[in-house]
C-alpha cells in the first residue's frame, strides 16, 4: 500500500462520514473549514499549503501518486470560480509546479485534472495531480 495511513478502520469511516458531510449542502460549510484548518489538525498528512489552498495524498488513491489540491474557500465547482479567485489559480499552478519538480514527476509524466458536472463526485472544486498507470477499474 502506497499510503498506509488511510487504510485503518476508522480512517475509512471518517472518509465516509467526510464524504456524506460534503454531499450535504447544510454541512457543506463546516466541511470548508475542516479543510481550511487541516494542516492544525493532520499536519502530517498535508504535502503543501499556502493562504489559498492545501495539499495532501488522495485517501482513496487511483495512481501511485495521486495529490488533492483543494481551496480554503468554499467552490462548489469550476464554473463558480470568481476573479477574485486567481491568487487559488496562480497557487495550483505554482504548487503544481512545486511538487513536479521535488517529486521528480517530470520524466514519467503527470497530468493536471479538474472534474465537473457528472465527472465531479465530491461537491467542492478540487484538482488531482496525478501521476503513473490507474490502478482500479473505472
């Protein structure tokens, strides 16, 4: 297992419960600020953060390197991104850059993604590095 630390009982539960949280716009809010304060809470977990967004392994990786990259502000989705948002935009691509290079992702490959609409399954704009061959059927 490529990351151990998600694969105990009650760190898939807690996925779970996270997950549910998210699909429900009444908890939507406080599942942002979860994310927003989770470097406080799992500073061992997040690979990078800045004012605007933070870093960490997917908990349910479908690449041997598979990153989150998720805004601190509530962004249900590409399309509702608002200019004032371009620090988040400029912040991706320079993490994105960031993490290429120190985890030397450059000569195997890597590609950037964002979902939406139906392909979006987790209701808070998010962006996966991703990097190797997928590993679950789709």
């Amino acid at each position: 297992m490529l990351f151990p630390m998600y694969t105990s009982g009650v760190t898939k539960f807690a996925y779970r419960i996270f997950y549910a949280a998210a699909k429900s716009n009444l908890l939507r809010p406080a599942l942002v600020w979860g994310i927003a304060h989770m470097s406080f809470f799992n500073s061992d977990r997040v690979i990078f953060e800045t004012d605007s967004l933070i870093c960490f392994h997917h908990p349910q990786p479908g690449y041997p390197v598979h990153i989150l990259m998720v805004p601190k502000k509530a962004i249900k989705d590409l399309l509702h991104l608002d200019p004032e948002d371009s620090h988040f935009i400029s912040d991706v691509l320079t993490v994105t850059r960031s993490l290429v290079e120190s985890m030397n992702l450059k000569e195997n490959g890597y590609r950037l993604v964002v979902n939406g609409g139906p392909y979006q399954d987790f209701p808070q704009l998010h962006f996966h590095l991703i990097s190797g061959e997928h590993s679950q059927l789709p």
